[in-house]
C-alpha cells in the first residue's frame, strides 16, 4: 500500500512539473507544433503568435493580440529544448 503511494505521488510531482516547465508553442511560418521547455515556470502551455509572419507592430494589435504575442517571445525565444509533435 505504502508503495502505490509513493507511485501515485510521483507520478502527481511529474506532471506538476511538465505542467509548470513544459509547452506547446505553434510554430509562426509553418504552423507545426513542438513540445518545448520553458526557462522559467509558467501555467500557460500553449503559445502562439497571433503576429505570424506579418509584418504587424506590438501597437497595431488588440489587448489579448499583446499579451499572447509578448509571451510567445518570452517563453519561445528563450526555450530550452524543443521537438516537433506533429
């Protein structure tokens, strides 16, 4: 019993981790998505910019337009480590 414990609670600890340290972000050219990790930890795990590859400036876009796009660049640019998944 003391053993399925111990499974159970580290299975919990890893996926509060991925959650925290692991993302997926969709790629701005082609639309591909990849499993990333972040530099920091962060609730969020989908990114994407809502910019793509227009040439459209910070100030052109709405409030959530923003804020997507400054964390797509926080967390994207500095990532980790990164693989497609599909």
């Amino acid at each position: 019993m003391v053993k399925k414990k111990k499974i159970v609670f580290s299975i919990i600890i890893v996926l509060i981790i991925l959650k925290l340290f692991g993302g997926i972000y969709e790629d701005d050219e082609f639309e591909e998505k990849y499993f990333f990790i972040k530099n920091k930890p962060s609730f969020k795990t989908y990114f994407y910019s809502p910019r793509g590859m227009s040439d459209m400036t910070i100030e052109q876009m709405s409030e959530n337009q923003k804020k997507e796009q400054i964390l797509y660049d926080e967390f994207v640019f500095s990532r980790l480590l990164s693989f497609q998944i599909w």
